[in-house]
C-alpha cells in the first residue's frame, strides 16, 4: 500500500451491536495532511457507478455522525478531526460507459456542501477513473503513478 493510504477503514463496527456492521467499511482512505483525508470507493467491475456512489455517501454520513456525535471523546480517532474530506468513486474507465452521471455528480457535490455547511468540514464529490493503461494487479510505484493520474470519466452512453 502506498503511503498515507489505509485501505478498509471501518465506518460502523459495533455501532449498532458488538458484531454487527463490520462490512460497512471504506476502500481508500487518503491521509493527504492532518485534517485533509480523500475517502475512495474503488469498483473494479461490481455495481455500477450509482450503486458505487450510494455506497460511499452511506460511509461519509456515518462519518458525519460520528465527528458530530464523538467530538468530545478524549483519544478521539485522527480521522474524525477531518476538516476536508474528498469524496471519490474510482474505477477502470469501462465502469462508467453506457453511463452518463455528470448531473448526479453535481447534485452530489452541492448535497454533501449543505449537509456538513454548519461543522465547518469542506467537503466535494467527483467520479475518477484510472488512466487507460493501468492494469491491476501492478507494482507498488505504478500504482502510484496511477493515482496521480486519475482523471474525470468519459461519460459514454453505449
């Protein structure tokens, strides 16, 4: 894994129960800086990208609770002093042909704006797609070299 990235980041382990929701968890988080984290759902060809979507604004809004809920605690985890998370959906560029989802894009964008607008949390929304030629599995450092190319799907319908 790279650095600063965690993969399967727990969201809602023993919120409800001892044991339950523990597959609720975040693909990718990216530590970028102390308050600035990238939360990242990875889809390699499962769902599709409304479905992938849903997914990762269940997991910031149990984030959300929690930052609001657990601001008090004493050893309170790094993550929830988070005042800038980005929100991704990222997969291989055929995840999104036949899709065409820049309208839900934006509204995504201004609805994660307005519901953390009173906790002072800057927040956004984008789907990426990896560059055409990357291929998984791969060595560390193409990994990362493809993480520094994500880039803006080809919405394409098919």
């Amino acid at each position: 894994m790279l650095p600063d990235w965690v993969n399967a980041v727990p969201t809602a382990s023993g919120l409800t129960s001892p044991d339950g929701d523990r597959s609720r968890n975040i693909d990718l988080v990216h530590r970028i800086s102390a308050d600035k984290y990238e939360f990242v759902e990875l889809k390699i060809s499962s769902n599709n990208p409304l479905m992938a979507a849903m997914e990762l604004l269940q997991y910031f809004l149990i984030f959300v609770f929690a930052q609001r809920t657990f601001h008090s605690l004493a050893h309170q985890p790094t993550l929830l002093n988070a005042q800038q998370v980005h929100l991704r959906v990222l997969a291989p560029q055929p995840f999104y042909d036949g899709y065409d989802l820049r309208w839900l894009e934006r509204e995504l964008q201004q609805g994660v704006v307005e519901v953390t607008k009173d906790d002072g949390i800057v927040v956004d929304f984008a789907f990426l797609a990896f560059p055409v030629d990357f291929k998984s599995p791969c060595a560390d450092h193409l990994l990362e070299d493809a993480m520094a190319r994500r880039s803006a799907p080809r919405w394409r319908i098919l």
